[in-house]
C-alpha cells in the first residue's frame, strides 16, 4: 500500500503513524486460540431452548393457533404468545423518538412477511422445542400480497402494515417521501442537449454471518438478567429491549462484543425480548438462537431499491440537471429502512455539482422479510445506480468516464444540493490517482485538474428553487405524481435540518458504539434555507472527534482530511 | 439411549456420556468444555466446527459423537506447544488472517491438517484445503497467504 502524501501535502499535520502500517488485532491471540468468548460459548446450566413457529404465508390473518399437540409434547415448558408480549408493538428506532412501533415481537393476529414469528415454544432441549413447533397448527386466512415497491404505491394495493397505515412511511409529518430540491429540475431538463434516462435495481441481500443471531438469558437472584448476546449495538439492545418489555434498563446486563460477523445484520434486536421475556415467565435461563435457514429467512438483508435517474446533459459534458426516484424496500416492517432512506436522499446526486437536482426517496413496506441495516444501506444502493449512470451517459455522449466524473466533480466552495458548501473534495484527485494506477490515459487537461480550483462563485449560490412537493399516488387518488402549489414559505422540502448521525450498526464505518442519532426536527420548526456558511472558512477544519455520518457520506458531510 | 464416549482431546484422555445421534460437536463444546469449534451452519456447509479426528479433517457437526469413542480428537486448542503458539497461529496474527475470529479455529484446523499432509504446498492445494471453509469478513487471500507463511515458518523451524 502507497499513501499519496503529495496530494493536499499543505494541509496535513498528522505523520500517519498506524495508517500503512501493519497492526495486530487485540483480540486476535483469543482469535487463533479458539479462546475468544462468543455468546454461545458462556456455559449455562439448565437451559430453556426458544423456538418459533414461523408463518408459512406471506400476508394473513389467522383465524387460530392449535397448540395443544405441541403443549402434550415431553420436555416444553411454555407457550408464548402474543398475549404474553408487555409491548404490543415496537420499532427500534422509537427509543430516539423517530419513526412508529409498528412491529409486534409475535403475530397480532395477521402475518406480514413469511417466517414471521407466530408462536415461541420453550422447551428442555432444542430437539423437544423443533418437535414441537412442528406440531403447532395455524389456520391461515390468506391475503393478497404485494412484493414490488412501485405496486405497492398504487391505489387499491393490500395494506401491509396496520400500524403505519400506508404503503410508505411519512416523513416529518407531512412528506410523503424523503425530498430534495434545488434549482428548476423541469426547465434544466427542457434545455438540455440530451436526457439520459435509467433504472437500476438492487437485490436484497443476506449479511450471512458465520455466527447465526443469537443470545442466552440468565435470571439473576436479584431480579436481574444477565444477556449474552452477539448484538453490534449492545446498549442499543440493552435499551430497546427494556422499552420492549416495559422494565427499567437497570435490570438487564448486556455483555457481548464479541461478534460472529454481523455486517449491520445484528442490530434489530430480534431475539433478546423473546428470550428476556421467557426468562421472566419461566424464571429459567433461556437461549435463542436462530437456525442457519432462519438467519437466511427472517434476518433483515439489505432491502432490494429500485432507484430511477434522469439526467439533463450537455455535449460538452456538463449534467446540469439529475432527477432521482429512489425506492427502499423496507419489507413488512420499518426496522432501521426508514433511517436507510434518509441516507440515501442525504447521499444523491453523489459527488458532483449539478446546479439542479430533485430527489425523491422513498421507504415502502411490502410483504418481503422487513430489510434493515447492512453496510452503507441507502448510499451504496445509490452509488451502484449514480455511478452506472454516469458511465451510460458517458456512452451517450461519446464521453470518456473517467473525463466525465473528473468535469462534473464537486470542487471545493460549491454549494451542494443539500445547502452545504463543499469543503476538502478530492474526487479529481481520486479519479487522476485511479486512472494513473489502471493506466488509463486522460488528456492533459484532466490530469491537471484540482479540486481546489473551479468550485465556488457561481457555483456557491442556491438557485432559485420552485418547490413542488411529491404526494404518494395513493394519497391523492390520481394515480399520478400530484404536486401542490408553490407553497410560499420557501424552504426546501424535505430537506433534514441536521445531520442525523448514524444508528449503532456497526457496520465498519466511523462512529463510536454510543453514537445516537439526533432528534428529529419538531414538526411545525422552522426549516432554515440558508446554508451552514456562505463563505469556505479560511482554514482547514481540523478532523472532527465523532465525525457526523460515516464515511460513506463523505460526499456529502465528509472532509478529504480524518 | 445414552453411549459413553472415551477419547483423547488435543493429548489428554477425556470421557462424556452423550446421548443417541448426538453429533461431535455438542459432545465437544457442552459436555467436554471446548467450545473452540464453532455451530456456524450445523448442516456440514461452513466449516466452522473441523476437527481433527486421528489427523483427518472432520465436520464435528456431521461426526456422531460415539464414532470419536478411542480416538483422538485435536482442536485448535490444541495446537499451541504450551506457551509456545503454532506457526499457522502466528502466521494468522502476524498476518489479519482473522477478523471476526469466528472461522478461524475451523480454518486453522483445515490448514493444520493440510501442512501435515503436505508441509510444502502450493497456493492452488492452500485454496483446496479451506475450500470447505466460510469466511464472512476477513476475506480469503490474508488466510491464503497466512498459511503459505506458515509452511515457510515450519521449513525455518525445521531447520
């Protein structure tokens, strides 16, 4: 590896004394030695084993349970049901104040997704606990199901989620979708060259970490439990699963941090108040773990986004226009997708300047395995989109991609659509240090070019903005994209007034394990228009401590200097 | 139906009573204490339990526990010399060929196995050897090149 310490070389003052150099894990010697402590190496005695019976369906009511062959069976112990649950519903997110429970930890008489938890049977071993799950019988009702996100927006489409009452998750009150506008999209678009148009979509994908979900509960002679659990947030789980079962948070004891891969794949908290909550029912250690195929099934992936981009360009070069639709598949359930799509409008229309941009980012349940957090959900999703997009139009224009990124690249004191000044780009630099290693040839010009030169003046201004706002078909009945009138206060629709820093998925990116997102902003605050500094600050930043988003938001938050 | 189930592990003798069908590996982690092999999959797909059942590689998870009866079973546990680590260990160390850690005991074992076989190997027989064993996060070629410096660590070793 070869640090490019030439490049800003006048804005340094670290030596870089760990980054190249080669640094032993501290806990790689329990690694090799087979010493490390997962959660399931903690020897328990007497242990309950938690199963679920998982819906065969993927949208139903359930007419009845039968699970009176299953409670006949030698070794269970209990049944737990919805009935058993302190809180009827939960969403991870609500302990922040953001979002809507909207998820019961056992069916609430309908299942959304398949291999939605139905029943938990506990039993002496995991073998009398599988048998009798097997004998469960469940009386379904089917329901029309939806699986597509641009379906599900249509009038008429089956209701997925009761509890948030749409399709789709409505932000800030009143947004219908997360929105950005800046600049007068339409006109740009009317007065370009040509308009490159695409579609792009992304699969939902398993984190599939070698160690499956998981935790062991220990009842305490003080009332207390000890939980060991594999969970990337771990006061994050110890908090949501307080508020899921209704006690205060001093009667847990979370110890983990040893995780089996997690990926983002370990911090919706799925198996910790089912297993707490049979240990308080049952005054017995308890121990949940999820089976290979349920890890497959059940454990939130990546949600699948269908993001449309449309482009306004010039022969030249220029993207003077970028239209975006980004679509999340949340699944049955919001789980941390309605956080996922705030990441992805805080991301578009990725590093570049382009004096107008309307983005509309959409989170909407379908009756899929609710998604949630995995390795920069919501920005590489629409990295994949942005970035195939900027190579086809490249081909329209008869372009070099690489000429293509380095012109439209956002330059230091450009004003980003997000009503940020651009400080410490280095995406010129980037794309020259790439070319150069790929030995890909640039003209002279390119090769040249500085993210310190070009940017501002012009390019620092807020254009005027014609606000129009993106109502969900379905609200308005037209079956159209309906936008109100010029609103008149003028501010940028959608726009989030602060930064929210990431949830505690751990995903490898920057922030520290108590890193919390702020607050949303009060409905009804006024939302500023004016960008956080009209004029580039005379001196470099120094690196801020936590940093605000992680690294993959360095396009819109980051600096080139950390 | 219940069988007792003598063997030694990594040298020393050792006695469980499992039950019918139960596998190597819970007799192994529940009933003898080690739990260094690891229930990745429990279907005999990921590698994280390997064992080494008198030498060979086996899956702890798809081995019933009575057929380790008067055998020996080493696990990674097993490897080190007293205080002293194996090369393969330190050549994982020394070289980020663990992440999150919880593939390694079984990928330590696949390659212990495969450098008793063959002390000198070639990278194609190294991806051989681990090709039945999952890694999530560290990512292949640090392990790859791991073992290939462990083989060189042994010839140094040797002498």
């Amino acid at each position: 590896m070869r640090i490019r310490k030439e490049l800003f070389a006048d804005e340094r003052d670290d030596a870089l004394r760990l980054v190249g150099q080669p640094v032993r894990r501290q806990d790689i010697e329990g690694h090799v030695t087979g010493r490390s402590t997962f959660f399931d190496d903690h020897p328990v005695a007497g242990l309950l084993h938690l199963r679920c019976v998982r819906s065969s369906e993927h949208h139903a009511r359930i007419r009845a349970i039968d699970t009176s062959a299953a409670e006949r069976t030698p070794g269970v112990r209990r049944i737990l049901r919805y009935a058993d649950l302190p809180k009827k519903a939960h969403n991870i997110l609500t302990i922040f104040n953001f979002g809507i429970d909207d998820e019961p930890a056992l069916a609430d008489g309908k299942v959304r997704y398949r291999g939605e938890p139905i029943v938990a049977v506990l039993a002496e071993s995991r073998r009398a606990a599988d048998e009798a799950v097997a004998k469960v019988r469940v009386d379904y009702e089917p329901l029309p199901a939806v699986f597509d996100v641009e379906e599900a927006l249509k009038p008429g489409a089956p209701l997925v989620n009761e509890y948030i009452g749409r399709n789709w998750f409505r932000y800030w009150g009143d947004y219908d979708c997360q929105q950005i506008r800046f600049g007068d999209v339409e006109a740009a678009l009317r007065s370009a060259d040509l308009v490159v148009e695409g579609r792009y979509q992304m699969s939902p994908i398993e984190h599939a970490p070698l160690e499956t979900n998981g935790c062991i509960v220990v009842p305490a002679e003080d009332g207390r439990f000890t939980v060991y659990t594999c969970t990337q947030g771990l006061f994050f789980s110890l908090d949501n699963t307080a508020a899921q079962l209704k006690i205060e948070s001093n009667r847990l004891h979370f110890i983990g941090g040893t995780v089996g891969g997690g990926f983002g794949g370990k911090v919706d908290t799925v198996v910790e108040p089912l297993a707490v909550l049979a240990a308080m029912l049952t005054g017995r250690p308890v121990r949940y773990v999820f089976s290979r195929a349920e890890e497959m099934q059940v454990s939130s992936p990546r949600g699948a986004e269908r993001i449309y981009i449309r482009d306004g360009v010039m022969r030249d070069g220029r993207i003077v226009a970028r239209e975006i639709t980004h679509y999340h598949d949340a699944g049955a359930y919001s789980r941390l997708s309605t956080y996922g799509t705030i990441k992805s409008a805080a991301h578009h229309p990725g590093p570049y300047w382009i004096p107008n941009v309307r983005v509309d980012s959409w989170c909407v349940f379908t009756n899929r395995t609710p998604s949630s957090a995995m390795r920069g959900f919501g920005v590489t999703g629409g990295d994949f989109a942005l970035e195939s997009h900027m190579d086809a139009v490249a081909r329209a224009i008869g372009m070099d991609p690489m000429e293509l990124r380095i012109k439209n690249a956002y330059r230091d004191g450009d004003m980003k659509a997000h009503r940020k000044l651009t400080q410490g780009a280095a995406l010129i630099e980037c794309v020259q240090v790439a070319a150069e290693l790929a030995g890909w040839p640039l003209s002279e010009d390119a090769r040249r070019d500085s993210s310190r030169v070009g940017g501002g003046g012009e390019r620092a201004r807020i254009p005027p903005t014609p606000i129009a706002r993106t109502r969900a078909p379905a609200a308005t009945g037209t079956g159209a994209r309906a936008e109100l009138p010029r609103s008149g206060t003028g501010f940028a629709a959608g726009e989030p007034r602060r930064a929210m820093t990431p949830p505690p998925s751990r995903t490898g990116g920057t922030g520290s394990p108590s890193t919390r997102p702020e607050p949303e902003p009060r409905r009804g605050e006024p939302i500023r228009n004016e960008p956080e500094r009209r004029e580039p600050p005379p001196e470099p930043p120094r690196p801020a401590s936590g940093g605000h988003g992680a690294i993959r938001f360095s396009s819109v938050f980051g600096s080139r200097r950390r | 139906m219940t069988k007792a189930v003598r063997l030694e592990l990594n040298g020393s003798p050792v006695a469980a009573v499992a039950e019918g069908g139960e596998n190597l590996l819970a007799l192994l982690r529940e009933r003898l204490g080690d739990t260094s092999p690891k229930a990745g999959c429990l279907q005999g797909t990921c590698g994280a339990c390997t064992v080494l059942l008198d030498g060979e590689p086996v899956l702890a998870c798809l081995t019933l526990a009575e057929l380790a009866d008067g055998r020996r079973v080493t696990t990674v546990r097993g490897l080190q010399d007293g205080p002293r680590l194996h090369p393969l260990q330190e050549a994982f160390m020394d070289g980020f060929a663990a992440q999150c850690g919880f593939c390694t005991p079984g990928m330590l074992i696949a390659a212990k196995a495969l450098l008793d076989r063959e002390p000198n190997p070639t990278r194609e027989q190294v991806i051989e050897a681990i090709a039945g064993n999952v890694c999530r996060c560290t990512g292949y070629t640090p392990i790859v090149e791991a073992i290939l410096d462990a083989a060189r660590r042994l010839a140094g070793r040797r002498g």
